[in-house]
C-alpha cells in the first residue's frame, strides 16, 4: 500500500527521490539526510544521488545491500517487495528511482508500486539505532 510522504520543505517531488527516501528509512528530516548525502558526495567524488552515494550513506548507518531476487525482473514491482517484507526498513534501487518501504508500505511522493525494484538496503530488526 501507498502511503504518501513528501518532506520536501517547498513541497518539490523531482530530482530528490533519494533524500526522500534516506529520509524516510533513517528518520531524518529531509535537510539534515539531503546535508548527508551531500557530505557524504563530496567525500566519494560524485553526485548526493548517485547510487555509490546514497548506499556509503546508508552502509555507514548499519544498512546491508541484496539484490532482488526475482524470476522475471521486469514483473516483480515495489508493491510485490512490500507484500513479502511487510515488516522492517527498506531502502529500493529502481532504474531511475529510489524509495523507501516501511512495513509492508511504500513511502514515495507518488505511487510508485508498479516499479521494478533491483536491490534494496535493509537493517536487521534487532538494529535499534534507526
């Protein structure tokens, strides 16, 4: 399910998926993740929403990557991912899209359930720091 979330301070919804989303699965508000993943850019050489970027960000705050693993990669979509997690924190890479899926529902500025998610970043539930 959907459940619309844009912390956008000037309400904006394009070009800043993944501070929505780091955002949303780190508790931040959108200001100090975009501050973040700016830092955290600058460090690395490349842009707050390149892919290196956003995942040496969550990987610093206890995040694991897996890649998804589905039959058919083009059928397999955000709302299938949030039917079989629906419990825990979870960042998903898409092609060209980036957003977050908190227990079982997707947290995205539009509904965004019918993309194809490639890999996610996840805290084991016994992490209490999010």
């Amino acid at each position: 399910m959907w459940h619309k979330f844009n912390p956008n301070p000037r309400g904006s919804s394009v070009g800043d998926c993944v501070v929505r989303a780091v955002a949303a699965a780190t508790g931040q508000d959108w200001e100090k993740a975009y501050l973040g993943l700016a830092l955290t850019g600058f460090i690395v050489g490349d842009m707050p929403s390149a892919n290196r970027t956003w995942g040496a960000y969550l990987q610093k705050r206890g995040f694991k990557r897996s890649l998804v693993e589905a039959d058919c990669t083009t059928c397999y979509t955000v709302a299938d991912f949030a039917r079989e997690y629906p419990r825990g924190v979870y960042v998903l890479g898409c092609s060209g899209h980036v957003l977050a899926v908190i227990d079982g529902k997707w947290w995205d500025s539009w509904d965004s359930g019918a993309e194809c998610p490639i890999y996610y970043w996840y805290k084991e539930e016994n992490d209490a720091d999010l």
